[in-house]
C-alpha cells in the first residue's frame, strides 16, 4: 500500500518558481500544517453524539490547530481558488439569520451553532485544504487519507454491525436507526454519503496509471466500500451511486463494469446466505414507504411556507421552529428557507465547481484527468444525495469542492507561475 503520509518526505530546497531557498523553519511549520490537514480529513468519518443532542466532530480540533500554525503566512489563503459565489453563500446566510431574528425576537442555539458557525467552520475546511493542495501529489495524498481512513473506519463497523465486536457496537459505532448501518456519523444517510464519496474516489482512480490505492488492497476496499453502501439502506446514498456510475460508463467502462459485478456479488452472497426471514427484512428496509410518505409531506408542508416569502425565504430554522423536523431535501430547503434569491445562488456555487472540475479535467495532465473526473463524480454523488438529506453541511462534500478548486488552480498558467496567489 502506498504511503499515507510521511512527515519524511522533503519539501522542495527552494521556493515554488521563485528559486529562493526556504528556510528551515518555514519547511518545518509547512510539514506540521500538513500533518494537521492529514488528521483532519483522516477523522472526517468520526463524530460523537452528545447528550445535548448535538454531535462533536474531533476533526475540527484539528482544523482549529492549522489556522494557528497558518496565520502567520500571509500566502495561506489563495484568492483564485475562491470565486464571489463564495461570500454570496455566508451573504444569504446573514439574511435568513436576520429574518428569523426580525420574525422571531432571537436567535436559537441550535440555529447559530449548527447553521452559522457551522458554515464558517466549513469556510475554514475550505481555506485549508486548498491552502496545502498546491501541486497534484499533495490533492493524491489528501485523498488517499480520506479513502484510508473510510475504509478502515468502515470495514470495522461491518464486522461490528454484524456482531463481531459487541463492545464496538456498544460504544463506538451505536445504531441509531436499527438495522442500518450508520458508522460513526450516526445518521446512515450522511454515512452512506461519506462512502459514496470514498467511492467515488477510488474506484475512479483504480483503473487509471496512479491510482489512489491499487492492488489487492484496492479491490478489498471496492468490496468493503460497496457493502456498506447497501447496509446503510439509504436511497439517497444509493442515488449518489447511480450518479456515479452513470459517470463512470462514459468515462471508464471498465470502472463501471467492477461496480456493476461488485455490487451485483454482494447481493447474490447476501441473498443465497441469508434465511426467507432475513430476506423479507432486507427487502422492508430497503422499501421503507412510510419513510417515503413522510418525504413527501415534508416537500408539501415547505411549498405554502415557501410561498409565504418566495424572495427572501421564512428565515434561517424557521421550518424546524414550526414541524420540529429539518427538511430532507438541500434544494427544497434552499428554496424554502432562503427564497429564491437563496435558492439562485446555492445554484451558482455549486455549479460554478462544476465548471471548474470539467475545465480543469479539460487542462490537466493525462495522467491526472482521472484524479480530477473523480473529484466531479464525488461532488456530483453528493449532489444526488442532497435530494433525499439536508446534504450542504457534509464536511466530505467540501472536501471534494475544494480539491476540484485546487486542481484547477494547477492546471491555469498564471497559477502555475504564482502558486501562492
């Protein structure tokens, strides 16, 4: 297996293109901000529930230390990989907060935590993770963290979830929605993302001449990655796959067809091993109508209140305020609580990644196009994921936003020439 990370590795003598030797500290402090960048995208898949009802991410402790070490460099954040639709978001969440403050008389906890500071903590991922993917084998070794770490983290909550480790289950990986697996994020959709995306990543990379992780390991995880996508039951996870495999028969084939006999292998395992009343289980977890009933009278419950202000939307937390429930769909809650104008430029942002992957995959180097096209298959997974979870806050989806930001940095001229800017 390829190295991870290795603090080892030498930093270049001299600066980017400039030619000017880099003194010893500053290669120092550079290795400490990507070792703190490793440990942040390795404990991505790990969160703990609190009996507050919200849930602590050790991740960020991590990110908090890489904003001390980064300050003092005044080329930590490059303005080309950020765009306007950037302060565009954080301008229409300061009106939804302000319209539900102007509606309401306060400000809850719930939303200023996990909506507002929980937006400049993913500002904050951002900024640090394009801040150190500045060449092609640092965006490589990033994500081969990232697929590490899942699948580690996975494969220990399969033998888990069938009851290998009852200590495990008990205390580290606990079910929070019986019969479906839910790793260490608890919630078995936003898990079932978080796999899509490592997915997404390695399988797309397998085939090409650099991969993520190849070999035996390689398969493995493809096997580990793909059960558990299934075991989460989730459709919108399983919606994010389809999107990814879509993606894959016009671009590799031969990545679609290992996804394809995967998928199709677990289930006939599972099927021909498993009893008529494990069969009938499997069968109503993953039909769950009621879950789909309760969908849809969400969607229409958020309609009228959309149309109660279609511009501005009804204010930030206001659908929850009033059906203690949180809207299972990013756009619809978009639209709803953010009004069109909210709505428009959740669009553009996430569009204008889009357009940035396509461009640099157009550009990039042919042995990294398809490190790149991976990048806008995790981004366009989650996307499809949105459409059944409230999916904006996934740490995994920025992850892939800002690499796709970073590659095409690498791949404009004037970039090149001035990889700080």
């Amino acid at each position: 297996m390829p190295a991870i990370i290795s603090l080892d590795d030498p930093l270049p003598a001299t600066g980017f293109t400039t030619g000017i030797p880099v003194p010893r500290d500053r290669k120092r402090l550079r290795n400490l901000r990507y070792l703190l960048v490793g440990c942040y995208v390795a404990l991505l898949p790990v969160q703990f529930a609190l009996d507050s009802g919200m849930r602590l991410a050790p991740s960020d402790a991590f990110l908090f230390l890489y904003l001390i070490a980064a300050a003092p460099d005044r080329h930590f954040l490059r303005t080309r990989v950020w765009s306007g639709w950037h302060p565009a978001i954080l301008l229409t969440f300061s009106l939804a907060t302000l319209t539900s403050l102007m509606r309401f008389g306060e400000v809850t906890r719930y939303m200023l935590l996990n909506k507002d500071m929980g937006m400049l903590v993913l500002f904050a991922a951002y900024a640090a993770l394009t801040g150190e993917a500045r060449d092609w084998e640092a965006i490589r070794r990033i994500l081969r963290v990232f697929v590490v770490s899942v699948a580690i983290m996975n494969a220990v909550a399969l033998v888990s979830f069938y009851g290998g480790a009852p200590l495990l289950a008990q205390y580290v990986f606990p079910v929070a929605y019986t019969g479906r697996l839910a790793g260490m994020l608890i919630d078995p959709n936003a898990y079932g993302g978080l796999l899509v995306v490592a997915l997404a990543i390695h399988v797309t990379t397998f085939y090409s001449t650099k991969p993520i992780l190849g070999g035996a390991w390689g398969v493995i995880v493809t096997i580990t990655l793909a059960a558990g996508i299934l075991l989460t039951y989730s459709r919108s996870a399983w919606i994010g796959a389809i999107c990814v495999l879509l993606g894959l028969l016009v671009v590799n084939r031969r990545a679609a067809a290992s996804v394809i006999v995967t998928v199709a292998a677990i289930v006939g395992v599972a099927l021909a091993s498993a009893d008529q009343s494990t069969v009938d289980n499997m069968i109503e977890m993953a039909a769950r109508p009621q879950q789909v009933e309760d969908r849809v009278q969400i969607v229409s419950k958020a309609i009228p209140m959309f149309l109660e202000s279609p511009v501005w939307g009804i204010g930030l937390g206001t659908f929850y305020r009033f059906h203690n429930i949180i809207i299972h769909n990013t756009p619809i809650w978009f639209l709803t609580e953010f009004g069109v104008f909210g709505f428009i430029v959740f669009a553009g942002f996430i569009t204008w990644f889009w357009r940035r992957g396509f461009a640099a995959y157009r550009f990039a180097p042919a042995e990294e196009k398809a490190l790149v096209f991976a990048l806008i298959a995790a981004h366009t997974a989650i996307l499809g994921l949105s459409m059944g979870v409230e999916a904006f806050y996934q740490r995994h989806w920025w992850l892939s936003a800002a690499l796709i930001a970073a590659s095409y940095s690498l791949t404009r001229r004037d970039d090149r020439e001035c990889p700080d800017c």
